[in-house]
C-alpha cells in the first residue's frame, strides 16, 4: 500500500532540472483543459467537503532488487504534495506502494522496453495514480526530474525528487489534471532579448499564441487573448520560459513582449520554472484541476470513496528488540492508534547507510531478523502511517550492537496472488508475479514437443515484481512457475 524532490534547486550546481513533459504533451494536456471548459456538464464546480484522490508508487529497483527509493521517502513526498493542494479541496492517499525489480525501468523508464513495461503495468492498474519511481526519469536527458505522459496517463520520476519537497510531483500531478505549463510554447525556445518577440509558435501543425502581458488584450468579439495563447489562463501572467537556469524568486531580465511591454512573471506559480519559489496554482488553475478531475476521463480515481481516515498522532511507543539468545532478534513496538501500516527500517551503523540498509511495510507491531551480522551495531527506527494520514510519525534511530546473532529475514507464507507472462516483442516477454513475501519462484519454459528448454529461480520481493527475458528462437512454447504451494502456467509466444 502506499511514494523526492531532492528539491530542484539542489541540481543547479551540477545541471539545470527540468520537466520532461515537452511541449507536444504541453498542447495535449492545454487541448484537454480548453475541451473540460467548454463542456457545459463540467461548469459548475465541486462544493463541499476534501476530495481524496489515490496515488500508487511504484517503486522499481534493478532485477537484483537493488537501488529501490525507500518507503519513507514516499510519505514524507505525498506529505509536502498535500499542502501544495490543501487550499482546493484535494488531498491524496496512499492506494499502495509497490515494489517492482526491473532493470529495463529502474535503468531508464523512457525507453523502448522501459516505457513498455510501464505501460503493461499502468493499463492492469487502473485504479490510481500511477507514479513510477526510477533511477532517472529519462537516460538520454539527464537532466529530466519527472513526466507526466498524456497518451498513457501516468507519471515517471527521478527516485531524488521523491522527498520532502513537493513541487516536482505537484508540478507532475498538475499536468495530469489538465495544467499545461505557465511558459507553454516555449518549452524548445530560449527567449533573446536581440530578436523581436515571435506572435505565434507552431507545434504539430497547430499554431500557439503568445501571450501578452495586457490581461484585457481582446482576441475576437467574445474572447481574451489570454484565455487561448499559451496556457489558456488569464490569471497566470506571461512568461516565456524565463524560470529557466534562473536561481531568483523576482525576474528582473529583458523579456518583452510582442507589444514591447516588459514581462512580469508569477515566478511562485508551480507550473513555472523558477524552481527554487514554487508555491501555489492560480484559481484559474484550480478550476482546471476541478473541471478534470470531475470529466469521464477521472472515474476511476471516484470508486471506492474514500474518506478521512482518523489521524495518527504519535510515533510508536516501547520500541524495542528481544533476541532468542541464539540467531534470532525480534523488533517489537507498541500499536499506534488509528495506524494500519508500519514502516521498519534498519541498517548497520546508521539509517544513513545505503549499501546495508533494508527496509519493511508491515500491517503488525513486530517482526523478527535471524542471521544478523555479529559484533556489528545496528540503527533501526519504526513509522505508523495510514491511508489518509502521511506525514511520517516515527521514532528517534534507536542502536544495539548484535553480539550474539547473527540478514534474511524469516519466512512466512509463500503465497503467489498473481502471475503472467506476456510477449513484448522481438523475441522479449515479460513475467509479472504478485508475492506475499520475499520467496524463490521456479520459472521453465518447455517446447511444443515438451522439452524443457530454459529453468532458473527468481528472486521474488514482497509485493509486485517483474522480470524481463528473452527466447533464442521465435516460436510458441509454454512456461511454468511455481513454488512448492502453487503453480502458474500458460502459453508464451515468442516472436
């Protein structure tokens, strides 16, 4: 169940962040919001009470299960997104966070066999936010923080950008709700201040005006200008992608505009640029969101309703660790009130510690390591959260030295929820398997003639995990996967 920004301007000393939702998606995502206004049955606004909106994580790591962002990092995120929303009703929760071994995504998402992957998943997902966290958001622009994708309608991020400031994400999830970007049409332009200021950009064969600063500016009898150049927003003022590389909260440059009136951007808006001021969406922007999320287009983000939860207050209390004298320690804590779930994490010496670190989400108040390194000290910390209620209550990092024990964590039950195997394309295909707990899964693959012509083990996670492989030769053939429970099996068609 449940989601970094190290925040944008940490990267300025090494490269200018930038969003990765270009300006192609920027005229679709515009095109939508102008389509939501015009519908009359989206005229008149929610009133009433919080909307909560599910948001799933799915948290990819290397087919090692290695480099995974961590647990916490996505509450601590969707903590700082909901104050960005608050003040317009909106609040997300958490529908579940999941862990996904795939080196194709965690490598870079935006490739043939990553985005791939990532649309199989979305599509069977349907019920959520699909944020998808990698190691980069796209490996040939390193300097892409995140993306949201229109055609697919899910969100990729950089696993750095999952943290405690919001905007990177809340910029994301604005586009998903219909907000193009403040600057729209200049996203592959630089401004020159030696150039007269353009009237019109073309993208697709379709023309985008440019804005002008002048908010009465008329376009036709019945029309502002500002309410179809750029963004489409009348409130958010000019700005021809200024915010870019630029470290301040008060531009001061030489843009003008075509009328040569000196432009006065909203350098706080958090569909700007300027990314080290990023605050607020204008009400223009907020209707936006609201007009969307009432559309056809969001219902599966309606059912079930969900509804506050009761807050959780406190971290956990009694926090403490009883070995059995021989190889075994157990963490143990008190229940939190109004907790449904737990974040264990622990790593030697310190949390801060990634090479030891590991990390469980947990519906219990315990939880038991054997195997643990001996001599070695240990720092470890508990996290109660529930759906609706984000913003992390944990305790201090608490040590102990493990002197007398010995990392595997102990086996409960094995149970598979789910498993597929789906052909990708030349020759590829995909394994998608749902575990109850950490475990080792049987794959073989057979001939029409029944020979067994591949077998390994996977190393499954708790929690969704994927496998991307490969056949020598095109063909049908029929696979099997199983544990000594239980057993999947089906046709594979390579081709």
């Amino acid at each position: 169940m449940i989601l970094v920004f190290l925040s944008w301007n940490s990267l300025y000393a090494q490269i200018i962040g930038s969003c990765g939702t270009d300006a192609a998606a920027n005229l679709d995502i515009r095109n939508r919001m102008m389509a939501n206004r015009e519908d009359p049955q989206l005229s008149v606004y929610r009133s009433g009470g919080t909307i909560y909106v599910p948001v799933t994580y799915w948290l990819s790591a290397k087919n090692d299960g290695t480099g995974r962002a961590r647990y916490i990092n996505c509450l601590i995120n969707l903590c700082a997104i909901n104050e960005l929303y608050k003040d317009q009703g909106i609040q997300f929760y958490i529908k579940s966070i999941n862990d996904l071994n795939n080196s194709f995504i965690y490598d870079d998402p935006s490739s043939q066999f990553g985005a791939a992957a990532i649309i199989n998943i979305h599509k069977k997902n349907l019920n959520a936010i699909n944020i998808f966290v990698a190691s980069k958001a796209n490996g040939s622009s390193p300097g892409v923080l995140a993306f949201y994708s229109p055609n697919d309608d899910y969100i990729v991020s950089d696993l750095n950008y999952v943290n405690s400031n919001g905007t990177t994400l809340g910029h994301e999830i604005g586009h998903y709700f219909s907000l193009a970007h403040t600057f729209f049409g200049w996203e592959a332009d630089t401004y020159d201040c030696t150039v007269p200021t353009p009237l019109e950009h073309f993208l697709n064969g379709q023309r985008v005006l440019v804005e002008y600063v002048d908010r009465a500016k008329q376009y036709s009898s019945n029309k502002l200008h500002c309410n179809v150049a750029a963004d489409g927003f009348c409130d958010t003022p000019a700005d021809y992608n200024l915010g870019f590389g630029f470290n301040g909260c008060k531009y001061s440059g030489c843009a003008k505009d075509p009328d040569d009136v000196p432009l006065d951007p909203d350098e706080a808006n958090i569909m700007s640029y300027f990314l080290n001021c990023l605050k607020y969406f204008s009400q223009e922007q907020k209707d936006a969101i609201a007009r969307d999320y009432a559309s056809s287009k969001r219902n599966y983000l309606k059912t079930p309703v969900q509804t506050a939860l009761p807050e959780v207050t406190e971290a956990p209390k009694n926090a403490t660790i009883v070995s059995d004298g021989f190889n075994s320690v157990t963490f143990k804590w008190d229940a939190v009130p109004n907790a449904t779930y737990y974040i264990l994490e622990y790593a030697q010496v310190s949390l801060s510690n990634a090479a030891t670190y590991k990390t469980f989400l947990l519906k219990r108040t315990d939880t038991t390591l054997t195997n643990l390194n001996k001599g070695i000290k240990y720092a470890w910390r508990v996290t109660a959260f529930n759906a609706t209620s984000l913003c992390p209550k944990s305790t201090n990092p608490i040590t102990f030295t493990n002197s007398n024990f010995g990392v595997a964590t102990q086996d409960h039950e094995n149970n598979i929820s789910g498993a597929s195997v789906t052909s990708l394309g030349n020759t590829y295909y995909l394994i998608d398997v749902s575990a109850s707990s950490s475990q080792i899964l049987r794959f073989e693959v057979f001939n029409l003639d029944g020979r067994l012509v591949h077998e390994e083990d996977l190393q499954l996670s708790a929690g969704f995990n994927q496998f991307i492989r490969s056949m020598d030769q095109n063909g049908i053939y029929t696979y099997r996967l199983r544990n000594k429970d239980q057993s999947y099996s089906g046709k594979l068609f390579a081709y």
